[in-house]
C-alpha cells in the first residue's frame, strides 16, 4: 500500500499559525491525525519539544491539543454543558470566559435560559455559526497549547464566516496554531502556509509570496480548471 505522506520535514515554532492547504487527498487530514497520534509514521519521527511522540503521555499529550471540526458533534444537554465539556469541572466563569473568546456569548445571553438553554439532539436549534462558535469555546476552555482546526469555516455562510473568523484572531493569540482550509480569508491570519500536493509539501511560504509564484497555491485559490475556483480577492474581517 503506497503511503498516503511521504518525505514531510516540516518544524513549527512555538506560537506559530501555520495555514495547510491542499486539494482533496492531498494528506492535510492525515498530517493532523499523525500528530494527534492516531497512528504512527512508518518512518521518521514526530517530535514535539524534542521528545518523541511515542515517548509520550498519550493522554496528558492530547489534553494539551484544543480541536475546531467543519462540523462540531454537540452533545444533548445545555449549553454550558457542551463547553466545559472540554475541560472537566469548569467553573461558570470559565464557561462564559471562553465563550466570550470564541463571541458565542453574545448569542447565548439571548437564548430562552442563556447557558442553561437546552441544544437538542446535536445542537439542532442552533445554527451552523454558532454550534462552530460553540465548538471553539469548547477547545479555548481547556487553555491549550496546540489549537487544531480544520476547515472551520466550511459549513457556514460569508456573513458568519466573518464573525467567526473574528472569533479566531482572538482564540489563537499566544497559541500554536494548524488550521486546514480552503477558505482564502481566513489564511489572512497565518504566519506561513503549507501546500501539500499527493502527500507531500510542494510549496511553504506567505501568502503573497505563494501567489506570486503562480503555483500550486495559485491554482487552488485563483481557479485554472483544476483548483477548488476560489474568488480570489483581499477579504478583510476586523
């Protein structure tokens, strides 16, 4: 069976905000499941603060990873239920501390009981914005040093993009950060991006930079028949 990642060097800063993008099946997903540990390299290393990923603490390692899905699982029960079920007894003021990060605050002060508003099988009365601002208050309680997320503004429209693109900026202040998108705007906020193509790293830089070259970066976000045909033009959310 042909590995799915092959010949990846890749080293991030603590701190850093690292954009990866790619077309489907390029192996984004699967570089973010290796470092989360679900399975192993079957050659080379995954280091992190020099130690080997084998070598340490599953648990106490994943505990420090927050984790933004394109489509949060909510839980049935309320609302400061599903964000502190990130962190184990949180505290009220936790709760609405990290909801006040990620600007889901503002939406759940107007619920029936606020944080005591019950969400439904899956979060169904909220919409696709919020159960994604949900999903990132949810990660920032836990205060982790590695925040993952992948295409988190996917599923939503470019009106809630905005809000929660501005959420973001905030959470990932201080942190190290990995996003996977296919969103152009909210690569506006990264420090560098990775462009994988057939599972390898094809292209690494700034955005203005990647554009320049008129590569695969390029391709994807300008559109040439082969990219995802991106609109390509300056998206600011401040």
């Amino acid at each position: 069976m042909a590995p799915v990642v092959k010949g990846v060097n890749l080293k991030i800063r603590q701190g850093e905000k690292i954009g990866i993008v790619g077309q489907s099946g390029s192996g984004k997903t699967t570089m973010i499941k290796l470092l989360l540990r679900f399975y192993d390299p079957l050659a080379g290393k995954i280091l992190v603060d020099g130690y080997d990923l084998k070598d340490l603490d599953i648990k106490n390692y994943r505990s420090q990873i927050g984790i933004v899905h394109a489509d949060p699982t909510l839980l049935y029960g309320t609302v400061a239920y599903n964000i502190a079920y990130g962190k184990q007894n949180a505290s009220p003021e936790e709760i609405i501390a990290a909801a006040m990060m990620s600007k889901a605050h503002d939406f759940i002060i107007n619920l029936p009981l606020a944080y005591d508003t019950h969400l439904g099988e899956r979060g169904n009365r909220l919409s696709s914005g919020q159960k994604q601002m949900i999903a990132i208050a949810r990660a920032l309680i836990k205060e982790p040093k590695l925040l993952i997320m992948d295409e988190p503004t996917a599923n939503v429209d470019s009106i809630t993009e905005g809000e929660i693109i501005k959420s973001l900026k905030e959470a990932m202040q201080g942190k190290t950060t990995i996003i996977i998108s296919h969103r152009f705007s909210i690569l506006n906020y990264v420090d560098r991006i990775i462009v994988m193509d057939n599972g390898k790293i094809v292209e690494e830089g700034k955005r203005e930079e990647l554009l320049q070259k008129k590569g695969k970066f390029y391709e994807i976000f300008k559109g040439d028949g082969n990219g995802t045909r991106e609109i390509y033009k300056e998206t600011q959310y401040s």
